[in-house]
C-alpha cells in the first residue's frame, strides 16, 4: 500500500484525475510520496505564476513537509544567508539575474534538498478557462458571487485551482487530527485582510468535500508574518523558483511538441539561460529527502477534454 491515499471519487472531478495519477506516480517511483501521516502538523507552503501576459501557462507550485523536520534545512539556509545573502536579500526567480543572488543559488537549492517533503508543480495551459465545468467559467451560487463581487473571473478560477489542489494534498497526505499552517505568497488571491478572510472561508469549504476526517487546527497566512529573518520566505522561495523555472521551460517550442507524447522523460533543456539550467538539474534530482512532482494540464487536441501529464526531468550529470 502506498503513501498517498487516493479513494477513487468521481465527484471531484478532474481532481480525482490528477490524484489518481499521483498514486499511479507512486507505484511507479516508490518513495516519490513522503509519509506525513505520523507528524503532529503540517506545512504547507504555496506561491503561483503565469498570471502576465505572454505566459503560456499557469503554474501552482505547493511544497507540503512536516514543520519538526526543518531544523537541518535552516541551519543550511541561515549559512547560505550569512555567507552570500548577509543583506537580507529575498530569494525568488525574477531576481536571479542579480549577481548576488545567482552566486548563492546552487547553495540556496543543496539547502532545499534537506526538507524532507513534497514539492508539486501544475502548469495549467493558459487556454483553459475552467478545470471545472468543461466551457466557460464557472458559475457561482448568488450568496458565494457576492462574496467575489470585486474579482475577475479569471482570479476566482485561480482561487478555486489553488484551494482544491491543496485540499487534494491533503486528502491524500494527512491524518485526522493534524493541525495544517499554510502559508501561501501574498499575491491578488490575499491581497488584503478581507480577501484573505475569504480565502480561508472558501478553502474551509471546499476542503470539507475532501477530506473525509477532520483536521486539528488551520492557520492560513501569507509571507508576511515572515518574522525578518527570512525563514517563511526562504520556504516559499522554494515553490517560486520551481513555478518560474518550469514556466520558462514550457516556453521552448520542443517542449510543448512533446507533450503529445502520452509519457516524457525529459532532457535538459539548453538554454542560453544558465538559472534555468541549474534549477531543472536541481529539479531532476528526486534521490534528495525533498521530492518533486511535476505536472502539465492541457486539452487534447481538437476536444475539450482536458489531460494531464507527469514530467520527470533528467538532469545533465
């Protein structure tokens, strides 16, 4: 019996799609799904892009790890700091250009790879409009479009990809009782208090047709209850660098040919872009206690029918 505990229910949806490939990944990769069950809580880290345009796809990136076992990553991390980010500066994909930033990567990422947990990165083809209803966006009952009444469609789709993915994650990985912090980028979806409170009411609801226990105690919040020493922030980097750099991928014409592949190893991509070779070296490394899973959603070609496919990468050593 696997870690990951998929229940088949058709009436997720598409979700029960992506959580059965989940558990199809594995049995194929054993090992690939960390055992969360016996940790008194939780973390779950999030941070999303794509949302610009010119960008191909969506991408959600969700690191889920037990908060007790973090103490080798910190230590690792607080060395990285002292020796080449002494000045505090916020890791994140847009920035590595910065010479600072870019020397203290490979180090930053032999870090990351002391969490023991799960890294899942969707990119979600920026042609669909909803996972939910198969055209158009989704229709929200009067009380619950009241509630969004100052967002665009395309932002309550958002909220609603993040919050079901994550209650996905959970359905699939924690025990009854388990206390959960989330602590999500801070971005349109939490922009204020008032959006953030509505995050959470929506996520309670949802998250109620998921799990089939309850949980212990759920704090959602954003990076900035960082507390100045770049703890919460330097996790979250870690799903900023994963969405940035897979978004970047996905962009090579080769790369979104072979999706029409039904099963891809992919190689390293050359790219004149030296910060994305090395996170997808990283990216491809899954003998670490950090894991990765990586997923793309599309439609086939001439249908509405929406597909999704694993990518496993294959480094350049």
């Amino acid at each position: 019996m696997g870690t990951w505990c998929h229940n088949d229910d058709q009436q997720l949806g598409f979700m029960n799609v992506v959580g059965a490939a989940i558990s199809e990944l594995e049995a194929k990769r054993p090992g690939i799904v960390p055992n969360l069950r016996s940790a008194h809580s939780i973390f779950i880290g999030s941070d999303y892009g794509g949302a610009h345009k010119g960008a191909f796809y969506e991408v959600l990136t969700f690191l889920v790890c037990d908060p007790k076992t973090l103490a080798p990553w910190d230590i690792a991390r607080r060395r990285v700091r002292e020796r080449l980010l002494s000045d505090g500066r916020r890791m994140s994909y847009k920035t590595l250009n910065d010479r600072v930033r870019r020397r203290a990567l490979r180090q930053y990422l032999a870090a990351c790879n002391l969490i023991p947990g799960l890294v899942v990165t969707v990119a979600i083809d920026k042609r669909i409009q909803s996972l939910f209803v198969k055209t158009g966006h989704v229709s929200l009952e009067a009380q619950t479009a009241k509630m969004f009444s100052d967002c665009t469609a395309a932002t309550i789709e958002r909220t609603l990809r993040v919050t079901h993915f994550v209650s996905l994650l959970l359905r699939g990985l924690c025990a009854p009782g388990q206390d959960v912090l989330w602590i999500t980028d801070e971005d349109e979806l939490v922009a204020n208090e008032f959006r953030l409170r509505r995050f959470v009411e929506i996520f309670a609801s949802i998250s109620s047709n998921y799990l089939e226990h309850d949980l212990g105690h759920l704090k959602i919040g954003t990076t900035q209850s960082d507390t100045g020493k770049r703890d919460l922030e330097d996790l979250i980097a870690v799903c900023d660098l994963c969405a940035g750099s897979l978004q970047d991928v996905l962009r090579e014409d080769a790369m979104r040919m072979l999706l029409n592949c039904p099963s891809i190893w992919i190689p390293r991509v050359t790219t004149n872009k030296s910060k994305v070779s090395e996170i997808m070296d990283w990216f491809a490394d899954d003998t670490q206690p950090l894991k990765r899973v990586v997923f793309v959603i599309d439609e086939i070609e001439q249908s509405q029918e929406l597909r999704l496919t694993p990518l496993r990468f294959h480094g350049s050593n």
